[in-house]
C-alpha cells in the first residue's frame, strides 16, 4: 500500500486487502438517509481507493454485487465510511476491466455475464497456460515446484471454508506463481488479468458452490504433484481438464 500522511476513515471490515468483505443489500441505490452508520478505523488516505477496490472485488466474486444492478458511489462510500470520490475512482477502475459500466447519474452497473463469455475467456486462458505449464513442466527442477505448495494448500484452505474472496486471490496466486517460472512478466500481467474476468460470476449463477471451490484446488494440488514428479503426460492432462471445465 502506498504510504501517506493524511488520513481518511474507512469501516473496519474493509481496512486490509483480501478481507471478507460485505456490501450490505441498503447500499443499493442514491439514497443513503436510512442506513445506519458503518463502524470506523482510521487508515491512511492514500491507500484508501486500494482498499475500496479489493472491496468491491470481494463483493463481485462473492456475488453480493448483483449482475444487473446498479450501485451509486455515494450510497457505497456512505456504507464505507468514506466519500464517494474513492468509490468512483474504483468503480472506474472496474469499469476499465469490465466488470461494471457507467451508468449515467446513476452510477455503475455490474456487467451481466452469461456461460459463453465464460467459455470463450477458459479458452484464451488455456491458449495462453497450458504451453507454457508443458514447457515449464519440463524444464522446471522439483525444488521449483515444491516452493509453490504454500499457494496450492491456501486454496485447499479456502475452499474448505468456502471462502469465495480468499479463494479468488489463492486461485490467481497460484497460478501466477506457476506462470512467473516462465520469466515473462508480461505473460503473467495479461493471465492474470483474464483469470479475473473468469471469476466474475454468471448472471444465472452468481455464487460459486463450495462443492466447485473444493474440486478446483483438488486440480491445483494434483496439478503440482505431477509437476514435482515431473511426469508430463498427468500434467498434460491435468492441465487442459482444468480449464475445459472452466476452472480456476
């Protein structure tokens, strides 16, 4: 986080990155008179528009940012504790990704996403990935691949729990790992930013069951068992199920 002098309030629920964060069904709308106010802990203005995005990050992949509705900065930054400029600087940063649009005097609609958007960015991921996990496969020494077992067990851990945020971050975390082997952070940048977009979640299906969660970090976890046995056909397979079945 970038470090500041001046000081902004934000709830406390939304003070660390990656915390489970709720955005409370009140927060819809422009009007704001009636929600009660959110508790609040003091942190430092610069960090705080970081802060509001990881938040609404959360909110988009535990689904209670609601595909088809339409949020107000203000209404969310009166939920937050903070104005409504950090809102809309985040929401702006969503809507460059593409996960909200403008809504004018309105505010943003979250993007409403069906099962082909979905196949279609499994399948770029899988052009991008699975070349390069065979050839990493390869060349990669066992001790490369045992490095990454922290990043495989968080996954396991929050899907255990069926923790939706913490998942979609362990997700992205281990397979950015995998893929910074390659040396090409450019390769990495642009994965990541399509695994992202895949863990939206669909208009017809906005929550992720803890039933799917658990079986994604099972492939994570066989997926670095065959790359430390070096055994590349199982990793091969492996890898092309993952993502023919739309995993993380």
């Amino acid at each position: 986080m970038e470090q500041g002098r001046t000081r902004e309030q934000v709830p406390s629920p939304y003070a660390t990155a990656h915390s489970a964060v709720r955005v409370p069904e009140q927060a819809r709308g422009e009007h704001t008179h009636s929600e009660p106010p959110a508790p609040r802990a003091t942190v430092q203005r610069h960090s705080v528009r970081g802060q509001i995005l990881d938040a609404l990050r959360a909110a988009l992949v535990d689904g209670e940012l609601i595909p088809g509705q339409v949020y107000s900065a203000p209404a969310l930054g009166a939920r937050f504790g903070v104005s409504a400029t950090p809102v809309r600087e985040a929401m702006q940063q969503l809507a460059v990704e593409g996960a909200v649009e403008v809504v004018p005097n309105r505010g943003f609609r979250v993007a409403e996403r069906g099962p082909r958007e979905l196949a279609e960015l499994a399948e770029v991921r899988a052009l991008i990935e699975v070349p390069v996990m065979l050839r990493l496969a390869r060349t990669v020494p066992p001790a490369g691949w045992c490095a990454l077992r922290p990043l495989a067990d968080a996954t396991v851990a929050a899907a255990a729990v069926g923790d939706r945020a913490s998942y979609a971050e362990a997700d992205r975390a281990f397979h950015g790992a995998v893929l910074a082997l390659s040396g090409n952070t450019q390769l990495v940048a642009v994965a990541d930013d399509l695994h992202r977009r895949s863990q939206w979640p669909l208009v017809s299906n906005p929550v992720t069951r803890r039933a799917d969660l658990l079986a994604d970090a099972a492939e994570h976890t066989a997926l670095l068992d065959a790359l430390i046995a070096q055994d590349v056909l199982v990793v091969q397979s492996l890898v092309r199920e993952h993502f023919a079945g739309a995993g993380g």
